[in-house]
C-alpha cells in the first residue's frame, strides 16, 4: 500500500492509536479514512479498519462483508492479500453471532487465500487463527498420540522439539500439503536422536498413523 496515499495514511496513524490504547481516536482516524475514500481500492482499505471498531458482530459483519465486496469489485493483485483476514473476520462474526455454518464456510475460504498473504509472521498467524477456526488440528489417527507427546516436550522443556513441530501443527489447515509438511517435520525430529528411545519408537508409530493422510 502506498504510505503517501492520505487514506492509508490515515489507517496508518489509526493503527498506532490503538496500539497506544486510544481506540476512540483510532475509530475516529478509520472513519475519516472511509469518508476520503475515492475509490472502491480505498474504499476496501478503509472499511477493513472501520470494521474492527463496531459495537456489535452484527455491524462488525456488515463492515467486513462491504470490504469483501470491495475487494471482489476492485478485484486485482491489490487486494490478493486481503482475501485470508476478510474471510477470517467474517468467520468469527459469524460463530459470535452462533452461525457455525457460514462460520465454518468462511474459514474455509480463508484457507484458501492464506498462501496469496507473503510469507512472514503475519501469514503464520492468520494461518495459525484460521486453522483453530477449522479446528483443522483436532481430528484423525495419530493427532491425540501426537498431541500427548507435545505435552510431554513442553513439561520437561524440550524446546527444540517443540519449535520443530509446533508451527507446523498449530498452523495445520488440513490439506495434504499440511499432512506432508507435519509429517517431514516429524520425521526430522525423528532422525535427529534428540529425543529418549521409547519416545523416538512413539514418534514412529505416530508418523505411520499420520503418513497415509500426506499422500
């Protein structure tokens, strides 16, 4: 986004208002953000910013469904990354408001735009958000073993464990692509001799239960 443009700009300082704790001026620096938009592009950017300021999911919702609208009118490389954190947003206004449907079809479409986002942390979390919202982790052969030997890593500090396998599961979107990049990272730990014998056979047969979900 172009720093000098006086939209963003305003989302901008709008941006370090809340993150200073002045969210009455943030709302205010949004909402004058949306009243110089000239265009459906700024437009798009001022209404993702106004929605984080609504009273109620309701207007929350309605905020991020224009921005959506927005976005799919603008519809260019410009609003490619936009797409995971709408669908998100809207997900989450949904499942507060007890839809769990449409929720759950709004958080699958933000899987599907999660990779369009550049890599970074701002992508992991949005993946990390939407794969709790899928609750993508919870299910399937090996996951609860898996799960009961992360608990084992984290009381008895075995970091490097834990940094191997944690983003990779916590960021698990269900996918064979997920399924394989679990299981290679499983099997690095699994490779490396880090971890006790007993604890290394228990890998094993974890990675066996969770190799046939990676094809």
């Amino acid at each position: 986004m172009d720093p000098h443009n006086e939209v963003v700009g305003l989302c901008v300082a709008g941006m370090a208002a809340e993150a200073e704790g002045e969210r009455d001026r943030a709302r205010e620096l949004f909402e004058r953000a949306w009243a110089a938009a000239g265009d459906d592009y700024e437009r798009c950017v001022a209404a993702h910013y106004v929605a984080r300021h609504q009273d109620t999911p309701e207007e929350t919702l309605r905020w991020n469904e224009e921005c959506l609208r927005l976005a799919d009118a603008v519809g260019d490389e410009r609003v490619a990354g936009f797409y995971a954190s709408l669908h998100l947003n809207i997900a989450r206004a949904h499942r507060t408001s007890g839809r769990a449907e449409p929720a759950r079809e709004h958080f699958a479409l933000a899987a599907l735009h999660v990779d369009a986002l550049p890599e970074g942390q701002y992508r992991e979390w949005i993946r990390f958000a939407v794969a709790r919202g899928l609750g993508a982790q919870a299910a399937g052969a090996g996951f609860v073993e898996l799960d009961a030997l992360v608990e084992r890593w984290r009381e008895r500090g075995e970091l490097t464990a834990l940094a191997l396998v944690l983003p990779v599961r916590l960021g698990d979107l269900g996918t064979p692509e997920d399924g394989e990049r679990l299981v290679t990272a499983l099997r690095m730990l699994h490779a490396s001799g880090w971890l006790p014998e007993a604890e290394r056979a228990e890998l094993g047969r974890v990675i066996g239960s969770l190799a046939g979900r990676a094809r």
